[in-house]
C-alpha cells in the first residue's frame, strides 16, 4: 500500500492473518470498524460506496492499535452492537456479548407473558440488559453496579436510545442501596462469574483489558454472585417474582441446585447458540 488511498480491505485482512487472527474475525471486525467510523455497511462497500479518505485513516489506525496491542475492537472504536443497537463501551465496562441476548429474551417474553413492570438488574455495567428490557417492554428497569464509571456509560446509553425514564441507574453493592420496600418483579443479572485463580488462562483481550470487577469472583467455583443475590433475592421480589441469571460454561446446574436452596421453583436452563447452558431462570416460591 502507498498511500492511505489505495488501502483495501483485503490488505486490512492480511495484517489481521499475518497476525494470527482467522479470516472471519478479521472480516467481521474490519466491517465493524468501517461500520461505527463511517457508519458504512457491507453492502454499501459492495455497491462502491466507499468510506472518506479521513475515514480510511481512521479505520486503518484502529486495525493498527488492535493488532498491536490485543485491545478488543469495541474498546478501541468505544462501541458495541447488542441486540442490533448501538452501545457505547470504554475500558470500565464490559463488552456486551452476543450470548447476553439469550438472558434479554427470556426476560423480554416472562416480562410479557406476566405484564411485569418493575425489574432490576443487578451488575448492570453498559446498561445493556437494562436498556433492551426497558426498550422492548412496558417495565421500568433499575439497573445497579459498584462501579461509577461504568454507570456514567450506562447513563449515555439510556440517553442516547432515549430511554431516561425507563431505565434508571443507582450505584449500589448488590442490594445495599436497594430499600426493602422497592419491590420488583423480575431481577435478572449477568454477574462476575469468572474465579481469579482462572485469570491467566484467559484471552488476552479479556485478561489484560476488561474491568476486572466485571469479570472475576474471589472463590473458586465462579459462584459467589449466584449464591450473594439467591439468597437475598426473596426480600425484593414480589409474590412469583422471577430471578434470571445468565451462566458460565458449566456452572448452570450448580446455580439451579443454589436457586433451589433458595425457595426458586420451576426453574429452566437455557442453551445459547453454541450448545452451552447459558440461561437460568426460575420463579420464587414463597
Ligand atoms: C459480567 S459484567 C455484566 C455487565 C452487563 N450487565 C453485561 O451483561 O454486559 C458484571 C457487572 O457487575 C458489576 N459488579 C461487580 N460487583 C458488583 C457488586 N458487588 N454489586 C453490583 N455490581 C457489581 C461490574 O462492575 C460489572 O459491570
């Protein structure tokens, strides 16, 4: 490539093999980057609509800094797609995944199916659970985290898809700044679910880059978040609440078993597009 001008996207997707990465990552990241720096699609590229030379600088830049460093794309560009909306990211919060959407779903249809209006999520990080639940419902959704940071970004999201009075944002430990007489119908949380004692076996781009209080629990099962907000759970449900919590890779059986211990009844597991059970939600039964 000589100048900027006659950067193409097969040279972009060569950098990105030379570099160790597949062929699709390298593809689906470059149109993600052209897509939040342009606000060009695939299919604008295929009729030749092509992005402006500043543009050009700027996507060739991002695919610089990501292959150097490992930074996720998302963080890089401060954006994320989830659930087909826009959402803006930084290094405090985390990037929102494609396998969260199972956990919205299935919150969206219960949502429905009860007519429930009051729901909380509980590790709300970009707001992105929070934001699709108020978006594609009735409810009104609470959304809590520890950190400011990322609830400054959940703020934005809500503001920017015009959400502000449906999805609201308190800094809250858990349940410490919940009163005992707000009650919700739904609590629905996707929380730390990594143990730290995994952290070296991780990608780089989660290790080395995303909040570490969005990703790791202190005990070794990944499991202390389930057990901390099962247990509470009851004291802010209404009467056949629901409690719905997205998993990691093997950890859904054991957050049934909890959620039982904890008066849960009727309680599903989810498989997520790969196969692994994602999901798991159940209505309390007191
Ligand atoms: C796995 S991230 C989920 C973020 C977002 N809900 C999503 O699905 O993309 C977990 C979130 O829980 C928050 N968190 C960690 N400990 C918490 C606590 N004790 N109370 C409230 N939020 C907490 C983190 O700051 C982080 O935003």
């Amino acid at each position: 490539m000589n100048t900027i001008r006659d950067l193409k996207k097969s040279d972009l997707i060569k950098a990105y093999i030379d570099s160790g990465f597949s062929a699709e990552t390298a593809a689906a990241e470059i149109d993600f980057a052209i897509e939040i720096i342009s606000g060009l699609t695939p299919k604008d590229l295929i009729v030749g609509i092509m992005p402006s030379l500043k543009d050009l600088q700027k996507i060739y830049d991002a695919v610089q800094t990501r292959l150097s460093t490992r930074q996720p794309m998302a963080q890089i560009l401060g954006y994320a797609f989830f659930m087909g909306n826009k959402f803006e990211v930084s290094i405090n919060t985390l990037i929102p995944r494609p396998e969260t959407e199972l956990l919205v779903r299935k919150a969206i249809d219960i949502i429905k199916e009860k007519d429930f209006k009051q729901i909380l999520d509980i590790g709300t990080g970009s707001g992105c659970i929070a934001c699709m639940i108020a978006k594609n419902t009735r409810s009104q959704v609470l959304g809590v985290d520890v950190s400011n940071d990322a609830l400054k970004i959940a703020l934005n999201n809500a503001m920017h898809l015009d959400l502000m009075n449906r999805a609201l944002f308190r800094k809250s430990d858990l349940f410490s700044k919940i009163r005992e007489d707000e009650k919700f119908d739904m609590i629905v949380s996707n929380p730390p679910y990594i143990p730290l004692k995994d952290r070296p076996h991780l990608q780089i781009e989660v290790r080395d880059f995303e909040p570490e209080t969005a990703l790791y629990t202190q005990d070794d099962s990944g499991l202390e978040y389930y057990e901390k907000i099962s247990s509470k759970a009851h004291q802010y449900l209404n009467t056949n609440g629901y409690l719905a919590f997205e998993t990691g890779d093997t950890q859904a059986e054991k957050v049934k078993a909890i959620m039982t211990d904890c008066a849960f009844k009727n309680i599903e597991i989810l498989k997520d597009v790969t196969g692994i059970q994602r999901v798991v939600c159940g209505v309390l039964n007191i």
